[in-house]
C-alpha cells in the first residue's frame, strides 16, 4: 500500500508506543520498536532532547529512526512541569518562573512515577482556578538516518485544562487529569484511544513527518 521506508522507533515507555503502533499504522507507514538502553535526557528543552534521543537510537539501530520528547505545559506554573513532565515528583522547582532546582532520581517504577507527577501537578494547582488551569501536551518528533544525523523535527500541541481529580482509566502519564478542547471536555484517558490519536500532540507531528518523508522519497 505504501512505499513509504520503514522507520525504527526509539522510545522506553509503553504508552507512546501503544500509539505509534496505532498512529503510523493509519498512515501507512511500517515500524520497529527499538530495544536498547535508554539516553540519559540531558538537554534544556523538548527539541534537544528529541534530537538527542533520536540520534542515539538511530546509531544504536543503524537505520532510519523516529524519537521524540514530550511534556505537559502549563503557562500558570512558568511551563512546568514541561521537559521535566516524566520526573516532575524528583525535582524541586520554582513555579514563578519555571526553573529546575533540584532532582533527585528516586528509583520508582513507571507507573508509581506517573502517579506521583499528577499527585504533585494537582497539589501545584490546588489554589488555580479558570485560565490559570490550561495547559497544553506539547511534542517534539526527531527523525535522525543511519549515521545518527537529524533530518527532519516534527512539532505537535494539544491544548485544554487540567482538572482537580483523574478522570478515566485509559491512555497514560497525565491523561487521566487532561480535558482537551478537541475531545469535548472529555480526558484523555476517558475518550477511546483512537479518539485521543485522531487529535493528539502526537498525532499532529507525526502528520507533519509523513509529509515530509513523502517529499524525501530518496530518504532511506
Ligand atoms: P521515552 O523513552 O520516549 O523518552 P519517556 O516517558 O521518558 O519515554 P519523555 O521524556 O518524553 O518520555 O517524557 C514525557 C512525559 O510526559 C511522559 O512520561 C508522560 O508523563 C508525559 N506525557 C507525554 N505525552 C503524553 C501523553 O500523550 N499523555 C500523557 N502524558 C504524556
């Protein structure tokens, strides 16, 4: 159906790729997970670590490859917790202006690790009401050939608010706390997944990196 080239994906975290597989498989186009180690994200914003990330995997792989870097933004907490989203509870930080103070890695799994970051976002925001609640998913999709060079970002938003309790069992990370504009208030976690990827952060940039490899047809 496609002559699209077959792309590796770098990434550790389940959810993204439960929507990968999803996402890329409507495009058209194939993928492989990648299994390797994973890069310690040590740039200052989601495009540099997107670009780190991606020429990681793809020079692990020695092949095309896709990695991004995600977070939740919120204007009200100076764009907290932003790069920091997916260690947001082992960092003490200064929400007047965004800054980073300290972080301290504590070792949690995954999902106790996500727990936490929405339990820290909700305590945040307990005192915010109105406006001071939006918030927008924000990605950064980095597309690096064989030898680790970046070809090609991708930039993608989701915008809503967050909400004083989860709501919803499905998607991952802060799904359960996001009311999306696209979704009718609905959370991420709530609506059906192919609801979410229809109109996610991600999705929007991977539309982006399906145009752009469609213009690259040499790319390999
Ligand atoms: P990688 O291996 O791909 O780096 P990661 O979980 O470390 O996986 P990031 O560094 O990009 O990913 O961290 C992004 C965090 O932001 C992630 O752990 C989630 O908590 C949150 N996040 C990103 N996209 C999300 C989405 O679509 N829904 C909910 N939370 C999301």
């Amino acid at each position: 159906m496609t002559s699209l080239p077959r792309l590796h994906l770098g990434t550790g975290n389940p959810g993204k790729l439960r929507e990968y597989q999803a996402i890329l498989g409507e495009l058209g186009h194939e993928f492989l997970p990648l299994s390797a180690p994973e890069p310690e994200e040590t740039a200052p914003d989601l495009d540099g670590n997107a670009r780190l990330k991606a020429s990681f995997y793809a020079r692990h792989a020695g092949a095309l490859t896709l990695a991004e870097d995600a977070g939740l933004v919120v204007p009200s907490l100076g764009g907290l917790p932003g790069v920091i989203s997916a260690r947001f509870s082992d960092c003490e930080v200064d929400t007047s202006t965004g800054r980073v103070l300290s972080y301290r890695a504590s070792g949690r799994p995954r999902e106790a690790l996500d727990e936490a970051n929405r339990h820290r976002l909700l305590q945040l925001l307990s005192a915010h009401e109105g406006d001071a609640r939006r918030a927008s998913f924000q990605v950064v999709i980095a597309l690096a050939a064989p030898d680790g060079a970046i070809l090609f970002t991708a930039r993608g938003e989701a915008h809503g608010r967050i909400l004083r309790e989860p709501r919803g069992l499905g998607g991952f990370g802060y799904d359960a706390l996001f009311s999306g504009d696209e979704t009718d208030g609905l959370t991420f976690a709530e609506v059906d997944p192919a609801r979410k990827n229809a109109v996610s952060h991600r999705r929007k940039a991977l539309e982006l990196i399906r145009r752009w490899m469609r213009e690259h047809p040499q790319v390999r």
